[in-house]
C-alpha cells in the first residue's frame, strides 16, 4: 500500500524545463552529470558553475508553471494521510522559489544541498527512515531516469511522467503515466 509520495519538481510537477543545452553551452559541459561536475570542481571553477547554474534554475523557478493538475494531485493524497516528498536536483533556493508561487507544502523536501543527489537511493531511503515507511510503499514519480533509478535502487516503486515521448528506458519504471491524476488509479489498485 503506497502511504509516501516522492514528486521530481522540474518537468514533473511544473512545466517549463530548464534549457539545459543552453546552459550547458554556457557551462561548457556538453556530456557528463552538472551535478557531479559541479560537486568535483575545484573552488574557482565551482563558483563559476554554480553562478549560471542558480541562474538558470531561478529564471526556471520565477517562470515555472504548474502541470496540470498537480495541485489536486498534491491535495487529495495529502487528504487521504499520504506522506508527500520533493526531491530534486535543483537549488534550495528555486524550490523556494516554486513553492511560494504556488503555495504548496510538503511534508519534505530535499534539494541536491540536502542530499546525495538522484540517481543515489539515500534521499529516497532517508525520506522513508523520516517518515518511518517501508520503501516499499512509497512511489517515486519523475520524468528522468535519475527519478526511476534512484526510487527503484531504494526499493520503491516508481512512476514516469511521460511530458512528450516515451523515452528508451521507460522500461525501467514500474508505471508509465501520460496525466498526473492517472497516479491516483496506480495508488488504488496497488495491494
Ligand atoms: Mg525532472
């Protein structure tokens, strides 16, 4: 029985994305994890990258919008005494950002300045040690691999938000949706 949901932000619960080829161009880092990179670099270089990290990530956050439905996603299962996390890869600070816009509450969030980040299953397993919930029933939903493989390394179930088409690794997600609320019928039927 699914009594915790984790939501990736970006592309899951708001809409647009970040242009990441646009601020990898400006990075400089055409391949390879920002998160990682940015977490190897010596200080100089760290600065420098975190400096157009944040402000892509802001600009994102100021003009984020919500996907349709997730607000009455977010409150019926906040109704029905279901845990709900955020987890993501973004900055404290734009997390900050969207849930002033939008008024919305968690019950946790861990940002990539709280956490290991995605695809590490440690925020997933410290959110259920948090909550004291089995991982077992707790979904973890996001629209990128790092989302499926971290719930799933943890013991989670999981679900992909498709935004446009489904990608090559879809397979890896226990649950494949096209609309938000179609999570509601996954947390019914699910024993
Ligand atoms: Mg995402």
């Amino acid at each position: 029985m699914i009594r915790g949901v984790i939501f990736d932000m970006d592309g899951t619960l708001t809409a647009p994305r970040i242009d990441f080829q646009a601020m990898r161009r400006e990075m400089g880092i055409m391949a390879g994890d920002i998160v990682d990179h940015l977490k190897s670099a010596d200080e100089q270089e760290r600065r420098r990258l975190e400096e157009i990290l944040h402000r892509f990530e802001e600009e994102a956050a100021v003009n984020a919008e919500l996907q349709t439905g997730a607000r009455e996603l977010l409150e019926t299962l906040r109704a029905r005494g279901i845990k709900l996390g955020l987890l993501t890869r973004n900055s404290r600070k734009s997390v900050a950002t969207v849930l002033a816009k939008f008024g919305l509450r968690f019950d946790a969030a861990l940002t990539r300045e709280d956490a290991p980040h995605k695809p590490s299953p440690e925020p997933v397993l410290r959110l259920a040690r948090e909550w004291g919930l089995a991982t077992a029933d707790i979904l973890m939903v996001g629209d990128y691999i790092h989302d499926i493989r971290s719930g799933r390394s943890a013991g989670s179930k999981t679900a992909l938000f498709v935004n446009d088409r489904v990608p090559e690794w879809a397979h890896e997600a226990d649950y494949a949706v096209h609309r938000l609320e179609e999570l509601l019928n996954i947390i019914e039927e699910l024993p």
